[in-house]
C-alpha cells in the first residue's frame, strides 16, 4: 500500500473529527443501500474521500454534477429533502426561547406582527413570548388593570397589542374623531365663556351671564336660567349645584338639581320661586334668586380660577388682585387668604390623598396648587382629624414647595421673558405643565411638557415638541392632549403626545376659540380615563370648546370690514392710479448737446419746454460737471455687460440707460432730443432700447455717413479741429488758459449769448475751458467720431428700427455753418436731408446746431413734437413747474 493510503488507514484507526464524521455518513449510506457497512465498502468510501479532498474547487463542483447525473431518482429525492435542513437554518425555532425574546425586544411592533405572518411556526413561537408583547404595550400605553381581554392566556398580550394598535391608526387616520354641536337655544344668544364637564351634564355660561345645563347623552338643554352678574369660570357637580366666578370679584353657587324624579324637591323649588317672584323682574332673574345658594366674599379683581372639595367642604379661588382665597363651601365663610403671589393667579388645585414626604409610612395629606405666570406654589395641609373640620385651612401662610416655570426663575438682562402656557395638572405626586421660550434669530418658538415630582423635588420628565402650545389641555399616566394656536382651517391644532415614546401619535383640527380668560375658561375635557392607557377597548372622551357663537360674530365681523374695505378700495385706488398716470403720462423730454459742448447750450430753450413737458438734461461723462468715465478694467467689473468704450456713443447710451432706468428712474417712452453728436448718440438708443423712445428730434444731425472714411468732414475734423482742440487740453493743464482768458486774449464758448444765457453760464465755461478734464473729453470726443459712426452702422444692419417707431424729426437751417467752405455744408446739409423723418427748416438761420442761437424757433418745433405725442396717447397738456438745470454723472 502506498504512502497515502497508510495515512488513510492511520486516520481510520484513530478517528478524528472529519474522519468520524465520514464513518457515520458511510454507515448511514450503507443503510439507505439496505445492507450493513462492510470493510470494503468503508474503504471505498474513504479512499474516495481522500481524493475529493484533493481535488480544487472547479474539480469538486464537477464531480459533484457527474454524481448528480449519475444519481437515481431516489437518491435525487434524498438530496433534495436534506440540504435544506443542512444549509439553511431558522434560528427562531433552533435557538432557545430565552434568547430569541431578547432578539426580538429590538424588533419594533409593527415589524413583529409581520413576522408572525411568515409561517405557522413563526406566529406560534412569537405569540408565545409574553414579555415581549407586554413590552411593546408598555411602549404604546397601554394598561391591564382593566380590560376584557385575558391577559393569562396563550397570545392575550399580543391581542391586548393588537387592539391598541387598530385603535391608534383609527387615531391617526383621524377615523376615532366625531364632531357634535351643540346649539344655544334660538331665544338666548351671546358669546360661551365658560364650560365644564362633569358625567353625563355640561354648563355653559353665555357672555350675557346666562346659564345652560346640557345633558350630553340626549344633546338636549334641559336648563336655562340667567344669574346676577357676570360669569369669568365656573366648576359644578353633575346634578347637584354650580359654583361661578365672576368679573367683579365675588362667588356664587347655584342648585341645578333635577326636580323630575323628586317631587319634594319641585316643590321646594317652586317655593322658592314665589317667594323670589318680583313684577318688576324678568322670570329667569326670579329663578336665579330661587336657585341661589351662597355668595362668597370678595375679591378685589376678577376670578381666574376657581376649585372646590365636598368632602373637605372648602372653595378655593384665585384672582387677579394676586391672591388666593379659601371659603367654607356650605357656609360661604371666609377661612383664609394667601396673599404672596407675583402675578395673577391662573390655576388652582385641591387634590386629597396626597403627601410630600418621601417616607413610605407617611399618611396621605391634602394639597393647595397655585398658578400663576412665574410659578406654581404646592401648599400641604396639615393631617388632622376629620372632627377639625377646616380648622388646617386657616393656619396655610407659606408654600411647602415653589416650582418655577422657566428655566431660570428671574431672567438676565437681555433675554427673553418665557412665554406663559396655561394649564396644570397633578397626577399622584407629579405636577405637569409647559414651559416655553419665545424664537430668536437661529431657532424657531419649542415648547417642553415638564413633570416636576413633587415627592423628590426634581424634574421628573421632560418632553419637547416642535409646535408652539396654546394650552396643556389634559394628561394622564401615558397620553397628553395638546392645544397648539390656530393657523388655518387645513392644519391640525389639536395634539396627542404618547409619554413612554415621547411622540405625537395623533392630530386633529378643532375651530378657533378665544381664550375667554388666562386658563382658557371656555375649554372642557370630557372622559380622560383613556390617558392611563388603553384597555382594547375603544376610547370615550373628548375636548368641549365654545366656539360656535364666538365664529359667527367674528363672521359678522369680517363681513363689516370686508364692506368697509369695498367702500374704501376704489377711491384708493382711484387715487393711486390718478398719481401713476399723472407721473407716466407726462411727457420726458431729454436733451443732448453737440459735440465737445456742456448742457449750458439748452439753458435758453428750457424754460420755454419745461412750460409744457417734463425736460431733463444731462452732461455727458466727462463733459461739465460729470465725472469722468471709469477705466476700462473697473467698468467691465462694476458694469457687466457694457462694453462699449467711453467717448464713443455706444458708451453714452449705455451710461444714460442705467441713468434712466436704475440710478434715477423717469418715466418712458422719452422723447429725445440731440443736437450735432447728440444726434448720433440720440438714434442709437432708439436703436437699442425702442421701447424707451416714442421721438426722435434731430437738431442740425451728424451722421454716420457724414463721418465716412476719406469724406471731407473727417478729413476736417482730424486734419484742421483735433490739432487746436488738443492745444487747448495744454494749455488748461498748464494753465495758459487761465492766463490768456484773464488779459482777454481769448473768448469762452456762449459769450455771444452772455445777455440771454446771463454771466453765471459764461463764468461755468470759463471754468470748464480751464479744467483739463472738460477739455480732454472734448478732445477724446472728436477723435472717437469714427467709432461712433461705426456703431450706428452695425446697430441699422443688426437692430433696425421698427416701422413708424419712433416718429422722427429733422430740424436744420439753411446751411450748418458760415465760416465753413461751402463742401462741408453742402455735405451736410445732405445727410440732414438723408436722415429720414419730418424736415422742419428754420428759415435764413445759420448754426442751428448751437441751441441757444435760435432759441425760440427751436423750442416751438420740440414743442409741436411734444404735442403731437399727447395727441397720440390722449394725454391732457398740463403746466409742469421748470425744473433747474441738473448736471448728473452717468
């Protein structure tokens, strides 16, 4: 024998784990073969062993598929039902009961129902874990000491689960709301300002201090009757007496027992009435003495808060005059008064059973709460015996304990005072109620629902919300009812809070209600045993609020201001209207002035515009008082988008664009008037912006084709005007012009017209001949004629001018100047003509393009222009007041 099989034999003698394992698979395939295992078959069944250990794993596989091929049906069918039980395994049924609970404590109970929906074995072994399912209803509220479902039994938690469960989604999908109203009796109206709920009964109190008792099983008022004063909150007892508070300071206490089944009782009633019986009162007022039991006396403000005990037969009131009082309930005396308080007193509670002491031997005490914005104040009665009767009342002057509202009891200067939330509530030795802080700049208004254990004296829980609250309406051992501020009909405003889970499970929308006083008086709870958790049974309860009267007047309200507004709004608007079009329907006129020339030239022929029309005329940049263009660098970054160069008029247009339309804006369409380079600049913005420009007035017009290349007025302006225009940039840089204007060696521009222009304008151009600035935009101008000229060429090929728009009139006179040789006038008096539009001539004239040479024939053309355009849009002519020269920088 070989080698390796000497090491087969070797491990068969001394077995280990993978050859054991081989023997036992070799037997129990020798069993299957229905013969016992034979020394030569274990050696076959070995040795091949030994070589498919061998193999690789491509190997392997193949001859794992030969031996299937090769395989009976039989030994298919064996395969067939072992490699599952080999490969895959279930640990739910494999691993221990103990281990798979705490496996699925982790599981939510959602997910769990669907896991008992995935086989019988699954639901049997998941419905058996009891302290799996108590966990998960501990976790949504439940509880089980009530209830019809056997909890004993096999998957009663998990029934206990589910139904609490269908009732939540039913909660959820808001399926567990229903709304009743509630209607006043038709005779009796005004607002509901106070409700409570007791059983089977509801009282409300209108605002015309009425009361009403409602039997909520039949929804039916079975009785009314009016009381002597106004009703600010109210407690009663189901079918014995009401206790009111009321504005001025006082208590009263009223029968409202049923006089139907006790005859002996009508009949002291009715007593009652014919001795109260007055002609000079109405009958409810007779019934209100009839039933008046007690009046309490008095505070020194109105009545907030109002609670009482029959058992300990004591009343206790809060006010707004910051105390609180303490009342025989049988008698109406007054036993004591707890005057340290630091706001109104908004909440009072008086809760038997109950003690502050931590010892658990120590016997149950009675306890005073009192609310007010800042703080709750826990008093502790005495235990006394019963034979005492309210004797432990008179002797309460201080607080046993003083909880604080907000965060910190007295806030630092600077912050904010926390928003006060109305309702508290004391659940065995735990006092809830919220605090809230107002929102700052980083973080919207939260709100927390605190309970504060009185028995340890610490914050118990704290759960925070994401919604402002109007009022912690209700709580229990696991729920919460929330009453968020009212934003509109579509969102919900009423909130259940799971405490184990810290959660909204539920929302709904009530209407709005106004807080009739600090506690919202005319709110109610109904049934609130559900919120110690849910039995599998289907909830009853619910939140009671006076609305319905309060939402009509607010309707009759809005319909009043709805009217007041539609009498108010077309006047108004009649105004606003009148002012828009006073504003867009004058007429803007605009003003350029020939080339190298500041505004002074216009100043004859406005005031005979501004007569009649809006007239605005401007300096180009560099010329006059402007400011120079900026450099090329700084205007392409504070100016995207405007890149033609400065000079030119490209850059003129673009500059009196954002001029009109974003520095200053005036009114358009414009009408636009340019002289000589004015001209130029003039066509090119109606080329651009067409909507901005109704007419075009082209006084003494210099065109593009006037400008072509080798035409005499080029040749003119570059061979004879650029070099004199370049000197004078010289000689006000040095300071030559100064000099030679003081000795009268030279003349400034328009002291021709020194007499119609006045001196103030002839000394403005001495000082800009003087100014290098003036006197470099005048050259910069004349030598940039050609790329202006250019400009308007590529404007007429890529923007034409729309058909009739703008209307455009030429003015010229006989010839253009007559110093000139007769070339350049006759050229230009040729591109005037070629300039399309209305040619207006003013006869035996010379220098038209100079305005304040003909002044008054100027003024009456762009006038006539101006009227026509009123004409068109059907505007009224309208004296406007002269506006003054105004030199502004584009």
């Amino acid at each position: 024998m070989s080698s390796s099989d000497s090491s087969i034999t070797h491990d068969r003698d001394q077995p280990a784990a993978g050859g054991g394992s081989e023997t036992l698979r070799s037997a129990a395939t020798a069993r299957l073969l229905g013969a016992e295992p034979g020394a030569e078959f274990a050696q076959f069944v070995d040795t091949t062993l030994a070589r498919y250990t061998e193999l690789n794993d491509q190997q392997q596989t193949a001859f794992l598929e030969s031996l299937i091929a090769h395989s009976q049906p039989r030994q298919r069918w064996y395969m067939l039902h072992r490699l599952p039980s080999l490969l895959l395994r279930d640990f739910l049924t494999l691993l221990p009961a103990e281990i798979v609970e705490h496996m699925l404590s982790y599981v939510d109970g959602a997910s769990l129902l669907r896991c008992c929906q995935v086989c019988h074995a699954w639901n049997r072994i998941i419905s058996g874990l009891p302290a799996l399912w108590r966990q998960k209803c501990h976790l949504l509220g439940t509880r089980t000491d009530l209830g019809s479902i056997d909890l004993e039994a096999v998957g009663g938690w998990k029934e206990l689960f589910l139904c609490t469960q269908r009732t939540l989604w039913r909660m959820k999908t808001r399926q567990a709301f229903e709304k009743v109203s509630l209607k006043l009796p038709a005779e009796h109206g005004g607002k509901v300002i106070a409700l409570d709920h007791h059983g089977d009964q509801l009282v409300a109190a209108s605002e015309l201090s009425q009361l009403f008792v409602w039997r909520l099983s039949e929804e039916q008022c079975v009785l009314t009757f009016s009381v002597f004063l106004h009703i600010s909150c109210l407690k009663f007892t189901q079918g014995k007496f009401v206790v009111c508070g009321h504005y001025n300071g006082q208590l009263s206490s009223y029968d409202i027992s049923d006089t139907a089944g006790d005859p002996e009782r009508a009949e002291r009633l009715q007593e009652r009435l014919r001795r109260a019986a007055s002609p000079d009162e109405p009958e409810e007022r007779s019934e209100a003495a009839a039933r008046l039991l007690r009046r309490f006396w008095v505070h020194s403000g109105p009545v907030f808060c109002l609670d009482y005990s029959e058992e300990l037969d004591i009343l206790v009131s809060g006010s707004a005059d910051n105390t609180v009082k303490i009342f025989s309930l049988s008698s109406g005396l007054l036993l004591n008064t707890l005057p340290r308080h630091s706001h109104w007193v908004v909440r009072v509670l008086l809760r038997t059973g109950l003690q502050l002491s931590p010892a658990a031997d120590a016997p149950p005490g009675r306890l005073l709460l009192t609310m007010t914005r800042d703080e709750i104040q826990v008093f502790e009665v005495e235990n006394c015996p019963p034979w005492l009767g309210a004797e432990p009342f008179k002797s309460l002057r201080t607080p046993r304990l003083t909880v604080p509202l907000a965060e910190t009891q007295r806030p630092q200067p600077g912050m904010h005072i926390p928003f006060f939330t109305p309702g508290c509530h004391l659940h065995g030795d735990l006092v809830t109620f919220v605090r809230q802080s107002p929102p700052t700049n980083n973080k919207i208004s939260t709100a927390s629902i605190v309970q504060y254990s009185l028995r340890h004296r610490s914050l118990s829980t704290r759960i925070v919300v994401s919604f402002k609250v109007k009022k912690l309406l209700a709580i229990g051992r696991r729920y919460a009812i929330l009453l968020a501020p009212y934003a509109q009909e579509s969102c919900p405003n009423l909130y259940f809070v799971n405490l184990n889970t810290k959660e909204v499970i539920a929302s709904e929308k009530v209407p709005h209600s106004r807080l009739s006083t600090p506690d919202a008086a005319q709110l109610a709870m109904g049934e609130l045993g559900w919120l110690d958790g849910f039995d599998g049974e289907p909830p009853e309860g619910g939140l009671i609020a006076a609305m319905g009267t309060e939402l009509s007047r607010e309707r009759c309200c809005r319909l009043l201001q709805y009217g007041l507004l539609a009498c108010l709004l077309p006047p108004l608007l009649n105004h606003a209207a009148l002012q828009t079009e006073r504003q867009h329907l004058r007429t803007q006129v605009v003003l350029d002035s020939p080339a190298g020339l500041s505004s002074d030239v216009w100043l004859a022929v406005l005031p005979r515009l501004s007569e009649l029309t809006r007239t605005c005329v401007f300096d180009r940049p560099g010329l006059g008082f402007s400011d120079r263009p900026m450099p090329p660098g700084e205007r392409d970054r504070q100016l995207p988008g405007l890149s033609p160069p400065a000079y030119t008029a490209g850059g003129t247009v673009a500059d009196l664009h954002r001029l009109l339309t974003q520095v200053a804006p005036q009114p358009l369409p414009l009408v636009y008037v340019g002289a000589g380079l004015g001209a130029l600049n003039a066509r090119l913005y109606a080329h651009l912006y067409p909507s901005e420009v109704s007419d075009l007035v082209l006084v003494a017009p210099m065109t593009e084709e006037l400008l072509a290349d080798g035409g005499p007025w080029l040749r003119h302006v570059h061979g004879r005007l650029l070099a004199p225009l370049q000197t004078l940039h010289v000689a006000a840089a040095t300071g030559l012009t100064r000099l030679m204007l003081m000795f009268g060696l030279m003349e400034a521009p328009l002291s021709e017209a020194a007499e119609l222009l006045g001196e103030e304008a002839v000394n403005r151009q001495k000082h800009l001949m003087c100014h290098p600035r003036h006197a470099s935009t005048v050259v910069d101008e004349h030598h940039f004629l050609n790329e202006t000229a250019a400009q308007l060429r590529q404007a007429g090929l890529l923007r034409p001018l729309p058909t009739g728009r703008p209307t455009v009139t030429v003015i010229t006179g006989d010839r253009h100047d007559g110093s000139l040789p007769a070339a350049l006038n006759d050229a230009w008096a040729a591109a005037a003509r070629a300039a399309g539009g209305k040619l207006e001539t003013i006869a035996d004239a010379d220098g038209v393009a100079l305005p304040y040479l003909r002044p008054e024939q100027l003024a009456a053309k762009i006038r006539r222009v101006a009227h026509e355009r009123r004409t068109r849009l059907g505007q009224r002519d309208e004296p406007v007041a002269a506006e003054g020269q105004s030199a502004v920088s584009a």
